[in-house]
C-alpha cells in the first residue's frame, strides 16, 4: 500500500482543526470493535449492517455467511464503505473508509486473519480455515479484504476533516 495524500478540508470544522496523521487514523481503524458495512443493492439501494471486522495490512477485513444480502450485493457491485466512530457529537472521531471489497480465498492468509480475528475478539470469534473461507461443519463463510481508496475522518475536539486519499 502505499502512503496516502492527507489535506484537511478546512471548510468543515473548527479554524484550529489539524489533519490527522495516518498512522493514527489507522490505530482508530484497528481499534474499533464495530464497523458498519455499507453496500449497494441490485435495485441501486443501500444496505447497512453492523459487523467485527479488522484493520490490518492497510486494509479492512470481514467474513460473512455464504446467504447474506451483504454478500449478494457484492455479486455484481464491489464498491463498499465500511464506517466506525463515536455516537456523538462533540467527543470521540469517526471514520469512513471507501474502497473496493473482494473475497479473499488463499489458506495462508486466511489463517493470518482467523489469527487476528482470535487474538482481538477472544475464543467467541476463533476461526476454522476450511475450503476458501472460515468453516464448521457445512458451512463456509467468505472473508474479504476492503482495499481503501480514501479514507475521510471525522475529528469533533476540535471539529475537522482529514481525508488521505490512497493510489
């Protein structure tokens, strides 16, 4: 991945506001225990879910059910966003990230992140590689990788915009 273009937009927020560093958006990102995932629909509308996920290797990282709407809309549109933050209005930061997702079925990096997955969330989320995905019994969950083409966060102390735009 390579390093990202970071501006501040100083039209929205306070006049002292500061861009954050990536590193630090990145710490937000790997942090958080719930994202929303947003995605699009075949009928153009969105669907929004909430999900454990990871942040790792400058990408976002979630598995779902094979018959998930989150998984038939990424069928035909892989364009996502995936949100996490405070609910509030004047503490805490939220971020979006906005990218691309795609299935991820290598058995190597599949144990990395069921792996992480473990080592974050604790035995309640341990995962089986089995045949492309995270399994038990007959059913295989697909996992997928979110690869950020720009990242916007919402600093409320002082309000602010940063937006690191990626490739």
């Amino acid at each position: 991945m390579s390093t990202p273009v970071t501006t501040i937009d100083t039209r929205f927020g306070d006049s002292d506001a500061q861009p954050m560093a990536w590193s630090d958006t990145e710490h937000l990102l790997a942090d958080a225990e719930l994202y929303w995932l947003s995605t699009t629909g075949r009928g153009g509308g969105p669907h929004v879910t909430p999900l454990v996920g990871l942040w790792r290797d400058g990408a976002f990282w979630f598995c779902t059910g094979p018959g998930e709407q989150k998984v038939r809309n990424l069928q035909h549109e892989t364009r996502v966003a995936v949100t996490t933050g405070a609910n509030t209005w004047a503490d805490g930061t939220d971020v979006v990230v906005e990218g691309n997702a795609r299935q991820v079925t290598d058995s190597a990096q599949l144990q990395v992140i069921a792996d992480a997955y473990l080592a974050k969330y604790g035995e309640r989320w341990r995962f089986e590689v089995v045949d492309g995905g995270f399994g038990a019994d007959e059913f295989t969950a697909g996992v997928f990788r979110v690869d950020p083409r720009k990242v916007l966060v919402f600093a409320k102390h002082p309000h602010g915009q940063t937006t690191h735009r990626l490739r």
